[in-house]
C-alpha cells in the first residue's frame, strides 16, 4: 500500500480542503500543504529506500509497483509503477503542488475550498499520468487533469479567462480523443493476434502492427502529447493560457503539465511504436530544432510579461523534444535534467511575474522599470533565475540542455548546430527581461514594497534545487539511469541502428554519467 497513495493523498486532500473551506478559507490552504508535503515526503522515502543503481537493472527498473484487476470483463487493470523517472517527476509534482499553493496564499480570496479541490485533483491527475501502466488508467488520468485546470483559469483567470480557458480545452480534448482512438486501435489488434484483450501497457508492448497500422496509431498518440508538450505548430493554446491563468495555475502548466506530453513521448510513444517513430525521426529533431528557435524568436519580441515566459517555455521544451527524438543514453538523460530544472526556473519566473501582476495590476513590461532600486531580493531572484533560463554553466539548465545537445549531435549535426543558436537567442530574451522589468529609469509614480519572507522562502528553495543539480547532478543521473536504459531496449533495435549519423551510440555505449566526469 504505497504506490497508489501517493494518487489518493491528493485526491483526498482536495476532497477534504472543499469541505474545510465551508467553514475557513485558511483550512483547504492548510490541508493542501499537508496533503501534498505527505505526498512528498512518502516520495522521497521510496527514492531513500531505493536499490542502488546495481542492483536496478534496465530489465528491473520498478523501485516499487502496484497491479490488480479493475474492469476484468475488459482487460483493464489498476496498474502502477515507480520507477526513477516517475519518481523524480512524482516529486517533482509535489514540490511544486506546495509551491503553487503557497504562493496563491493571498492571491485566491473567493471560493478557496473549491479552487484547492480543483488544484489538487489536476495534481492527482498528474501523478497518475507518471505512474500509470495501463494505458485505459493512463487516459482517465490524462484526462481528469483537464476539467479541472479549465476551471482554473476560466473562474480564478484574468480578463480573457474564457477565451483562454476555452482554448485550453479544445485543444487538449480534441487531441486527447485521438490518443484514445489510438489506445483502442492497439487494443484491438492486439487482442486478435494473440487472443488476450488487455489496457496492460507490458503486456502491448512488442505488439506485431504492420507499417501502416503503426504509423497511423502512433500518430493518434503523438497528437496528444506534443499538444501537451507543446510542440510547434501545436502550440498556440499555451500563452493564452499562461498569461490569463491565476499564479498557481501558470506555475502548474509550466512546472508539470508541459512534462507529462514530455513523459508520454518518452514512455509510450516510443517504446509502443519504435519503427513507426524512426520513420518520422527526423522530422521530429527538425520540429524540436524549430520549435527552440521559433519560441526564442517569439519570446524577445513579447511585452506581456507572462506570455514572453510562455514562450520560453516553448523554447525549453523544444530541447526536451530533441533529445527524446535523438533516443540515447545522453540525450535522454538531458532532457530528463530539463524537464525537471525547466520546472523550477520557469515555475520561479511565473511565481514573480504572479507577484509583478498582483501589485502593479499589470502584465506590460512598459509599466515597468527601475525595480532594482526598490525591490533588490525580487530583482536578483529575477536574475537568478533568468540566468537559469538562459542555460547558466554551474546550474541545472546548463547540464540538461549540454547532454541533449551532445546526445542529439550523434545523431544529425545540422540539426544540432540549429538548435544549439536557440542557446544564444535565450541570452537575448532573458537579458531583454531583466533590462525592461528590474533596470533603466524608475518610474515616479512606481512604489511597491519587495517580496515577503513566505515569498523569499519558495523562491530561494527552487533557486537552491537548480544550484545543486548544475554542480552535482549525480543523483539525478543515477536514479533515472535503470529507467532510461531500459527504455532505451525498448526502443533502440530500430532507432538507432548501427552507423547511424555521426559517433551513433550503441547499446552498452558512453552513459551520461561517464561523459560528465
């Protein structure tokens, strides 16, 4: 009784935080934060608890699991497992559930028990997603993150809360359909080549699918993710919804939504329909590569605040992306980094911009200027932090977006090259943000008092999290490194064949861990 608690510690806070907030609107604050700081604090014990690395092969990655029947008549199971990538994002996903809740202390003052219902059930939402194994259980969470983070934004958002929140709903429910039709279409051609009927994502994988089928079906899965991700030209949702949702919300797309499109390439999509993946490889490194740039470009030119934030993350994710196309040991190790450090930089980033928002009453960067000589604590977050986006040597960023460029640079250079100048256009928008919001002339009529010591706090704690993975990621590395591998089998026999591009990496070949000492 551990892996599934994690799902309903969540679940059943949010429950209990809508009845408290009948009665106060400081219980549901306070019952979110225990629920969730059980939720980490549980996480954390199981990666304590956790084999070393040797004794976790690629073939026996599952730190912990759970399976039992739920829907037999129909092959559909209650299947969860933990293995180090689910953990670090499971983690990940209560941390920044805390973060989310602490920083919306003063900001939700109407219907907080419900607005903590909501936050919480898109959290439970999420860790289903990291922990699912079967792909009926994986879409009923997929989709229980979406009602939920609609009413976010559409009764807690800004002024064009409905055309965002409507936009947000319409694109990952229309894209969610397909990955159903593709869930089904596996289902049943699996069950009429071997007789079982089953949901059991150990048991699809492997499934004999002939080029056709395989394409067509890993298409209905990609559409899914890479709306999530987002991927270019699936990405225009995003600044809607980012520069229209409460701080809390923002910080939960940015943190964790974006990564579970990121976590469904790399679990499912790839390892159910490896040949199908290698066919469209390069076109995916090419939309990666695009989507750094166009997201970079898009950024620089932005003068809301939230919406350039928005569009850095369409830049980050893009590495992501490109990594998990390139499909070995470095590449995906990087973007396992960046999905976790973009959490915290760019979670921090809308954290500020949240608070910019909530004194100034305004997103525009034009209404600003000049804050450095009356906030100093807020601006140097804000530069810590920018110098995080922008890929820093000596944090986290750096160290992920290093091993995708390396890993994906084995297998087309020109691709690399093109995505590497995305490096260069993030010192161009992070600089660019700084100069407009925290320097230049102060502005007479401009007052407000800097971040609080609650503030401070979440910020120098994600600030802390970022320092310690870019000079020793290490344990990061080791502990999605039996996962990581073992995906890697799953996929490899087709995506990467031997001669490959240049210095392709074979089974067995460099790790992550090797080429960083």
């Amino acid at each position: 009784m551990t892996v599934e608690w994690l799902i309903l510690i969540p679940l059943i806070g949010g429950v209990l935080a809508w009845i408290g907030g009948r009665r106060s609107s400081l219980l549901p604050r306070l019952i979110s934060v225990a629920s969730l700081g059980a939720g980490l604090a549980m996480t954390a014990s199981l990666w304590n608890a956790s084999p070393p690395v040797a004794g976790r092969t690629a073939g026996q990655a599952w730190i912990a699991e759970f399976n039992t029947s739920w829907i037999p008549q129909l092959g559909i199971g209650f299947h969860l497992g933990l293995d180090g990538l689910s953990l670090l994002l499971v983690l990940l996903t209560f941390f920044l559930g805390i973060v989310g809740v602490l920083c919306s202390w003063n900001e939700i003052k109407e219907r907080t028990g419900f607005f903590h219902l909501n936050l919480m059930l898109v959290l439970t939402g999420i860790v289903g997603v990291f922990l699912s194994l079967d792909l009926f259980l994986f879409y009923f969470f997929w989709e229980l993150m979406l009602v939920p983070m609609y009413f976010l934004i559409s009764i807690w958002g800004h002024e064009k809360r409905a055309y965002a929140s409507v936009k947000f709903f319409i694109f990952t429910q229309l894209s969610g359909i397909l990955m159903l039709l593709g869930i089904l279409g596996l289902y049943f051609i699996h069950g009429r080549s071997t007789g079982i009927y089953t949901f059991d994502y150990t048991q699809l994988l492997g499934t004999r699918l002939t080029p056709g089928q395989s394409l067509w079906l890993m298409l209905g899965f990609a559409a899914a993710f890479a709306v999530k991700l987002p991927a270019v030209p699936f990405h225009s949702w995003l600044p809607d919804a980012h520069s229209e949702a409460p701080t809390a919300g923002s910080l939960i797309l940015a943190g964790l939504l974006l990564k579970t499109g990121a976590y469904g390439f790399i679990r499912f999509l790839v390892p159910l329909f490896p040949d199908a993946v290698e066919s469209v490889r390069l076109i995916g490194m090419v939309l990666s590569a695009a989507g750094i740039l166009y997201g970079a470009a898009l950024a620089f030119s932005q003068e809301d605040l939230k919406r350039l934030i928005a569009y850095t993350s369409i830049s980050h994710m893009g590495f992501v992306m490109l990594g998990i196309f390139a499909w070995n040991e470095l590449s995906l190790q990087g973007a396992v980094i960046q999905m976790v450090c973009h959490g915290f930089s760019t979670g921090a980033l809308f954290v500020l911009a949240g608070i910019l928002q909530a004194r100034l009453h305004t997103r525009e960067m034009s209404a600003m200027g000049g804050l450095w000589a009356v906030t100093p604590r807020m601006a140097g977050m804000g530069l810590f932090f920018g110098l995080a986006s922008l890929g820093l040597p000596g944090l986290g960023n750096f160290i992920g977006e290093f091993l995708v460029l390396l890993g994906s640079y084995r297998v087309s250079g020109l691709v690399t090259a093109a995505a590497a100048t995305g490096l260069i256009a993030s010192a161009l928008y992070s600089l660019r943000l700084m100069q407009r919001v925290f320097h230049g002339p102060k502005r007479d009529d401009l007052t407000m008092a800097d971040i609080a010591v609650r503030e401070t706090t979440i910020l120098a704690v994600m600030a802390a999290v970022i320092v310690v993975i870019g000079l020793y990621p290490g344990p990061v590395l080791e502990t999605s490194k039996p996962a990581v591998e073992g995906l890697i089998q799953k996929g490899n026999p087709s995506l990467t064949p031997p001669g490959r591009g240049p210095g392709a990496v074979k089974p067995g070949g460099e790790s992550s861990g090797e080429m960083l000492r």
